[in-house]
C-alpha cells in the first residue's frame, strides 16, 4: 500500500521550489521597475487630486505652507510713487484703486498716492458707483518712465486702466 500523502507534500515542495525560482528570476531590475511604474502612478494621481480644491482640502491642512508671492518685504526690485487725484468732486469711497488687480487704495480723500514697482499695472474700479468720475496723473517719481503727468481718465462704473509702470535702472 502507497501513501499519498507523501507525494502530495512533494508536489508542494516543488511548487514551492518553482516560486521561488520564478522570483528570483523576475531578476532585481524588474522589481525596481515595477516600483518605478506604482510610484509614478501615485504621484500623478496626488498631483491631479492637489489641483482639484475641494480634495485639497484632504491632503493639505494649511494652506500658509503654499507662501505667497513676494510682498512688502521685496527688496529685489526698485520702488516708484505714482499720485492720483481725483477732480470736480468730493472724496468718493465706492472708487478704488487697483494695483495688478488688487485693491491698495480708495478716494477717502481727493489725492492718493501709492508705492509701485516695475511691471506694475494701475487701474481704477468704478463698479461700485454711477456716478460719472474723472482722475488726473498728477505726479510720479523721476525713476518712473512712460507716465504720463497730466492725463485724465473718465470712469462711469466700470474698470479702467490709468497706466503701466516702468522703471528706470
């Protein structure tokens, strides 16, 4: 009488031979690629989710980590001062001043000046009034180039451009 069991465990310690043969032939360079593939795919997929604002929440806690672009501690770059004046009529609020389309400034009173650097786009928003506005240019500092003292620009609720900066060297 045969026992079958013997040759059953002998199947498996053939197979379990022909496994680790299989892995040890799969060779380290494989390893690593396959490594390389699931990575990859994890990034791009983390990436896709950071874009999206409603996961981001997810995955980042603090939003301060992302910084923000140079501000008033920039010392790179060379300073102007443009004024402003606003004529024929009182000090309005409701009219802003907009540097590259961020509010610095509001008419409480009939001249404001503001600091500006190279690049710079000014703008006044009248959105907010329908009253009819007209703004005068009336000073810049003498390494700014390409504004023009003097203008005058007409504003009946809407976002117009009054000049952009350019800074001599």
């Amino acid at each position: 009488m045969k026992v079958i069991v013997f040759r059953a465990r002998k199947k498996r310690k053939r197979r379990s031979e022909n496994m680790a043969k299989r892995l040890i032939n799969f060779g380290f360079e494989k390893i690593l690629f396959f490594t390389f593939v699931c990575l990859f795919i994890a990034i791009v997929f983390i990436q896709g989710t950071l874009l999206n604002p409603s996961l981001r929440s997810y995955l980042v806690k603090d939003d301060e980590v992302n910084g923000r672009p140079l501000g008033e501690e920039e010392y790179l770059y060379k300073e102007g001062e443009i004024s402003i004046a606003l004529l024929a009529s009182e000090s309005n609020e409701d009219l802003k001043l907009l540097v590259n389309g961020e509010e610095v400034a509001v008419f409480n009173q009939n001249l404001v000046t503001i600091p500006v650097k190279d690049g710079d786009v000014v703008e006044v928003d009248a959105s907010s009034t329908d009253q009819e506005a007209v703004l005068e240019i009336i000073s810049a500092s003498e390494n700014i180039s390409g504004v023009e003292v003097g203008k005058r620009i007409k504003v009946n609720s809407n976002i117009e451009e009054i000049t952009r900066i350019s800074i001599k060297e």
